[in-house]
C-alpha cells in the first residue's frame, strides 16, 4: 500500500514564521482628538538637528538617482566620530534591520537565540524568523542577569541579543557586567549589545560596548539615529563589529537598504555633537523630575537611564494600567502599554516636551483623585 503526502493548495510560510507574534508599535493617535501629546515610542522631543534637516533637503535635489549602495558617506562619518574602522561599520534601516540580519547570518534552524525576559521584541522575532528557537532569561527587578544569561547558555546558543539600557524598562548593566557575560560565553556564540538609548546614559560605569566589539571576534554593538539623534521618519541605524560580521552583513543585506536623504541627514547630524549634548542635558533635566513627581503620586517608577520611563500601576490604590491608559488617551497623553513584555500593569512613558511632561503628572493626579486611584 502506498501512502500520498497531503499536497497543500496554496503556498504555505514556514511554521516558524506563523509562530512569531507581530510586532505592535505603541499609539501615534487617538480617534476624537485633534492634538495629543505622543510618548509611546521614545522620540526625541527636541526632533533633529537643523544641519540634519538642511541636508535632507538639499538631497532632494537627487531623488531620481540611486544612493551610494555602500553608505560610505555615513560608514566614514561614524568611524571619524567614534574613531572606528569604517570598514567595519554596518549601515541599516533602522538598528532593527541590522538585528534581524545578525540572526540571518549567524542562525541556522535547531540553533537557540537568547535574551533577557523584559528584552526588546524585536528579538524573539528575528530569531524564530531566521528558524532557530527563542530562549529566555529571567531578570532580577526588571533587570538582566549576567548569571540567569549564563545559565541558559549551551551548546546550541549561537547569539545573545542585549539591550543596554533596556527597553521597555530603562534598566542597565554596568561596563564589568558587560565583561563578565561576555567572558562566559563560547567564542562561537555572537554576543549583540543593543545601545538604541546608549548616548542618554549617565552613569560613570556605563560603557555601550563599543571596546568589545573593537576588540573582540564575537561581540556586535547597534547604534540607532531614532532616538537622540531624531530621525525616526528617517530609519538609520548602524553597527559595529568583527570584519566577518560586516562581510556576512553585506552579503545579504538589500541592496541601497539607506536612502540618499537619509545618508545625507545621518552625517549631518553626527557632524553636529552640539545638537545631541543638548538632547542628553534635556533628558537628565526632566527624567529625574518625572521620575519623582510620578512616585509621589503613587506610581511605581522602575529606575531608567534611558529618554523614558516605565510606570506600573495597580498598587497603591491606583487603578489599573489599562484604566490609566485609557483615562490618559482621553486626556491626549498616549502612553505605551506593555503587556506584550510581560509588564501588564505597566505603561512606558517617553520623556517629552515641557508642556507634555507636566500635564502627565498632572493628568496622572487627576486619575488618582477620580475614584480611579
């Protein structure tokens, strides 16, 4: 007797492909409401620098022409800032291109992708994509743990994937950290530090990596110009790393993955340090302040070193996330909700304009007075 596969009648994606959660950006409007403050995805409220703007536009001038495929412009503007070998400097749309193409490169099915339990999503995603197997760590008051990391390592464990600070917590490791979980890993597994919020950073024992990966055969650092540099619309990310990375990288990344726009306002607007200091000294300004206004009201304020913060709700007589979430949304405050992290009590709160940040807290206290809270 012979047996007949069953013959699918329509192309059919690969069962790890359909395994994958998609990814949900936070809100950018509410239906009823003409204005509202936006604080769902950590923009910059102080937007780009103005030599940024200005090259984006004289760029325009060449819109029927292809950009340089290479990106040399911006490869060369990031190692004269960094002082790094442009040759080894990996341009992407967006950090989060360049994340998804290290697992296509270094991920092969049966292989196992790590990363801490509150980690950015876009992890999870890149590896089940690049058909290896998700494994995650817990962390210790909402913070990563080189020993939990460790622990989960094994033989099958061929990149770890790190945000530092982390997102959506705003937690961070210290540079001997770093070192420490980098020294217990196998030099076969590819250790990537996520730095999209490294240049907020203040602390005297932070490093985002960058002498690790200058130095080191299995270490990847992502730097990314949506955040402090505010080119979000723009999607410019980049990368540094080991010479074999940026050449696997480049082999299989689109070709002319930037625009000429975009090349053009990355440079520029490294070229303008002055722009991002300020962006740095505004973010220390109004963290802390909303860090503590928000605790006095009762809001359980997770520390950050990030442009954010992450709020939980539900405990002190406070309402639930979901309920501040919508009394806020009315109020034109969006907030990220972030249950998708395994946060459903809490909310994200992007660091925003003078105006946005005082009519959080106030509309905040209003909540608490509503019978809500």
């Amino acid at each position: 007797m012979s047996t007949t596969a069953a013959v699918s009648l329509r192309p059919e994606p690969r069962p790890e492909v359909m395994a994958i959660d998609a990814y949900v950006p936070g809100k950018s409007h509410v239906a009823g409401l003409a204005k509202a403050h936006k604080l769902s995805s950590n923009e910059s409220p102080l937007g780009p620098s103005p030599k940024a703007v200005e090259a984006y536009l004289a760029a325009a001038s060449n819109l029927a022409l292809y950009p340089d495929g290479s990106s040399r412009a911006l490869r060369e503007a990031v190692g004269r800032r960094f002082g790094l070998d442009p040759a080894r400097v990996l341009c992407g749309n967006g950090s989060d291109e360049i994340l998804a193409l290290l697992a296509q490169a270094f991920l092969r099915p049966g292989d196992e992708g790590l990363y801490s339990e509150h980690g950015f999503l876009e992890y999870p995603i890149a590896i089940r994509a690049a058909g290896a197997t998700p494994v995650v760590a817990p962390e210790t008051d909402r913070t990563a743990s080189v020993d939990a990391l460790l622990a989960k390592v094994g033989p099958r464990t061929k990149i770890v994937y790190l945000a530092n600070p982390n997102n959506p917590t705003g937690t961070y490791l210290p540079y001997t950290e770093i070192q420490r979980l980098h020294a217990g890993l196998p030099a076969d597994c590819l250790l990537v530090l996520d730095g999209a919020y490294a240049e907020y950073v203040t602390r005297n024992d932070y490093s985002a990596g960058i002498e690790l990966a200058a130095s080191c055969d299995n270490v990847v650092i992502t730097r990314t110009f949506s955040k402090i540099h505010g080119l979000a619309g723009l999607r410019i990310g980049w990368g540094y790393g080991p010479a074999i990375v940026a050449d696997a990288i480049n082999r299989i990344r689109p070709p002319f993955n930037l625009s000429g726009p975009a090349i053009a306002a990355g440079v520029a607007s490294l070229e303008d340090p002055g722009h991002i200091e300020q962006a740095a000294a505004y973010n220390a300004r109004w963290l802390p302040w909303l860090a503590e206004a928000l605790t006095a009201l009762g809001v359980g304020v997770t520390p950050s070193a990030a442009n954010f913060l992450l709020l939980e709700f539900g405990r002190n007589g406070l309402g639930s996330a979901a309920e501040a979430d919508a009394f806020l949304s009315a109020r034109g405050f969006i907030l990220r909700a972030v249950s998708a992290y395994g946060l459903p009590q809490c909310l994200r709160m992007t660091v925003g304009g003078e105006a946005a940040n005082r009519g959080v807290v106030e509309a905040v206290a209003e909540f608490a007075r509503s019978g809500r809270g």
